[in-house]
C-alpha cells in the first residue's frame, strides 16, 4: 500500500511541476506577441472575468487613426492554447467593431473584445 500511495505521490508533483512549466511557456509566448502589438500602435487589452469559466484575453493595436493593425486572441481551458490572430478584425476602426459580428457564437471572446475597445 505505501509504494502505491509514493507512487501518486511523485505523480501528482509531476503533474504540478509540469503545469508550472508549460504555463510559464504559455505566459511567455503571450507576452512575446504583445510586444509585438505594442510596437504596431495604442493597445487595449480585455478579458473575461469570473472564476470558473473559460478565460479569454484579447489584445487589439489600433494605429493613430484608430485603425486595427493587429490583434490576438488567447482562449482556452488548458496551458495548450497559445495566442491567434484575430483576422476579422484587421483593418476595422474603432467605431466599426461590433463584438457580436466578430464572434457570433462566443460570448466570453464578445466580453474579452468589449472591454478590449471600451477605452480607445
């Protein structure tokens, strides 16, 4: 019984150390992109809230018309998601995203981009 109870035990710091690990990639690649768009023009940033939900950030570049030249979304449950273009929204002005046509379906990617425009 006790090499069965050792045996969970080291698998279970395994799998701690290794969501450690892959999260901090997972933090590394986001911000690598952001500085990127913080290079390309002003940037707002948004993000779902709550606790027990999946988590949405979104990262939008407007140039000094306030113009999309770029953007990224990161969502997901697990430290497997990694940030992704938005493509709808290259080109638009501030005034023309609506979040509900860019994502018709999601309403946690619609609240990450209302708060992402809610200041520009």
């Amino acid at each position: 019984m006790q090499n069965i109870t050792n045996s969970l035990i080291v698998v279970a710091i395994i799998a701690w150390l290794l969501q450690i690990i892959l999260g901090w990639w997972q933090v590394t690649k986001f911000n690598q992109e952001f500085e990127k768009l913080c290079k390309q023009g002003n940037v707002g940033i948004g993000r779902t809230k709550g606790r027990f939900k999946p988590k949405v950030v979104i990262a939008i570049a407007f140039d000094q018309n306030h113009r999309v030249v770029n953007s990224i979304i990161l969502k997901g449950l697990t430290v497997f998601s990694r940030p992704k273009t938005i493509t709808k929204l290259q080109g638009l002005l501030h005034n023309e995203i609506v979040p509900e046509a860019i994502f018709p379906n999601d309403r946690h990617s619609q609240e990450a981009l209302m708060e992402a425009i809610r200041l520009q």
